[in-house]
C-alpha cells in the first residue's frame, strides 16, 4: 500500500476527502436533434466514470465551431461537412468520426405551387447555409437542370424553416425528422422531391453526422478525448441493447415527445428506415478507414475520403472555400484510432 505524502494526511486530519484522481470534465454541445442524443445516455448512464459531461444545447453549429475555436468547447457532434471548411480558413475543428448516415430522414420537400424544379427559379429555398442540406439541395437542382444560382438560398434553423415553407415566405426547403413531417402535415399538398433513402444518396454518404474535437483539445488532451470517444460509443451500444429506455433519456434532454425520438432514431436498436442508421464503434472506424473491413449499408472502408473530396467540391463552387485540401487537414484520426485499436 502506498504512504500517503505529509499533504495528503494534512487534509485527511482536516476532514477534507482526498480522491485518488479528478475526473476528466469535457465540454460538448450539439443542437436539438435525436441524433446526437447519445451524449445524455453516455451522462445519464455514468458510461465512462472517470469522465464528467459537462453538455450544451447551441442551435447554431458555426456557434459550437466559434467556441471550439476559441477554446471554450471541446467537442460538439454536427453534420459531418464542415471540416473542408474549417481546413481552408485554418480552423482548430477537427472532424473526428462520422457518426451515422441518413436513411431516409433527409428530405427535399416542395410547397404546393412547384410542379417542377424550374418552378423555383427564383424563388427561395430554404437550408442552412454552410450545412449539408445546402449541397443536398445544390445537388438536386443541378441534377433537374436549374443552377444554384438561378434560386435564393436563406439560411435558416429547422424550426423557422418550417414555418417559411408552411407560410409561403420559401417554395422548397431541405427537412430532417421530425420537422420534415411537420411541413407535410401543416402543408397541403406539399410533397417529396428527394430523400437520402434512395440509393443514389445512399451511396454517398453524403448527409450524415459527425462528431468534432479542438485540435487543443486532441493534442494537450489526448487521454480525455479518449474517454470522450469511448462515451459516446458505449452510449451507442447501451442504446442498441435498450432502445426503450435510452430513447426516454434522449426525449427528456431534447424535451421532444418521444416518438419525434423514434421518428429518427428508430426503436429497435437497428438502422430506421426514413431516419438514420446509428454506427457502433466498429462500424464509424471502418468508414473513417481506421479499421478493416466495410461497415455497413454498402458504404467502402475508408469512405470518408470521398466524402471530403464531394463536399470540397461543392464548397468551392458556393464560394466557402477557395482552395481543395487533403482530407488530414480537417480530419484528425488519432482519438478513433486509439478507441478502436482496443
């Protein structure tokens, strides 16, 4: 048995509890989705004990990546596009894993008054700007023959996109669960144009999430971000083993009714289709090619490397970026790697 040092018995003989040592506290944010949810079961849970959630709800990604930035936050879970952005203005956000693909819960859906895609020239669509749902939309258009540029992008949040197409000020927008169906219902004869289900977005990968750490954080930390990353998982494993419980937990935090939970995120435990299919440890570190074999839904080992090169591509043709760099500039491997290669 170890002495204890002349300090440590001072604060004994004063009443004061000595801890063998403190546990790591991390900072994560992510914004009010389901798919993200798996850091309140990772705290409520006590997943990984020498680790202390301390877990914020910011609507704005660009605000988390500011934070992070600025060394006020550590990890913040997000859609897995930013990290050509972040690499081109030399940003410290570091992609670290992509955390589960869409299956369906992303759609493109237009008002009443659009038969056609040439209908919206001209006309504001609705996504967030900087996000995914831009390029999805981008992508969509040029494929039915109207240029991003023939539109108006507004750059809105869910919640107020919703209410831009169901009060007219937009005549298309890109959704995800549950405020797609929200549109559906409040909108007559609004309908689907697109959705990440059908096998030309499957393969892809393009929308999905993804979970981002400082390059501070990750460097000066590299234990901590460790743990951070063995939460999350474990989180995603007890869910897979209890959906019922965990999707409780998750409605609770998020203060979404739980079925808008299982809207997204299913209530098997199992990809939902018209939701997202949740990757396990093994499955996010054969996508980042940190682990061999394929994970699954037909995506290839090592796939976010294309991933990187379809959204640099569409960044530098929406004017975000000004130059094309390799996927290590905004992707750091080393805390997957490390929780993997246990």
């Amino acid at each position: 048995m170890k002495k204890l040092t002349m300090t440590c018995l001072a604060l004994l003989l004063c009443g004061v509890t000595v801890t063998a040592s403190a546990k790591e506290s991390v900072s994560v944010s992510l914004f009010s989705w389901p798919g993200y949810g798996f850091w309140f079961i990772a705290r409520e849970k006590n997943m990984v004990p020498e680790l202390e959630l301390d877990i914020s709800i910011i609507e704005d990604p660009y605000d988390s990546f500011a934070m992070m930035s600025a060394g006020r936050l550590d990890v913040t879970s997000s859609t897995v596009e930013y990290g050509p952005i972040a690499a081109s203005q030399g940003s410290p956000v570091k992609l670290v894993a992509y955390t589960n693909p869409s299956y369906g819960t992303d759609k493109i859906i237009v008002g009443p008054q659009v038969k056609e895609a040439s209908d919206l020239v001209g006309k504001q669509v609705a996504v967030m700007e900087g996000g995914l749902s831009q390029i999805f939309m981008g992508i969509w258009l040029e494929d039915n023959g109207v240029a991003i540029d023939q539109v108006k992008f507004v750059n809105l949040i869910m919640d107020d996109a919703v209410g831009a197409l169901v009060g007219g000020t937009a005549a298309a927008g890109e959704y995800w669960e549950p405020f797609g169906s929200q549109v559906l219902a409040n909108l007559k004869g609004a309908r689907v144009v697109a959705s990440s289900l059908e096998p030309y977005w499957q393969e892809q990968a393009l929308l999905g999430d993804g979970m981002y750490m400082s390059e501070r954080f990750i460097s000066q930390r590299p234990e901590a971000a460790k743990l951070a990353m063995q939460a999350y998982f474990a989180a995603v494993d007890f869910w897979k083993e209890n959906p019922a419980e965990a999707n409780r937990i998750i409605a609770g935090a998020l203060r979404f009714p739980v079925a808008d939970v299982e809207a997204v995120i299913g209530a098997t435990g199992e990809p939902h289709e018209g939701g997202i299919a949740v990757l396990d440890l093994p499955q996010a570190a054969r996508l980042m090619g940190v682990l061999e074999g394929e994970p699954p839904l037909g995506l290839s080992n090592g796939q976010i490397r294309d991933h990187w090169a379809l959204t640099s591509e569409w960044w530098k043709k929406f004017g975000l970026i000004s130059d094309i760099q390799a996927p290590e500039a905004g992707i750091d491997f080393r805390p997957l790697t490390a929780v993997a290669g246990e």
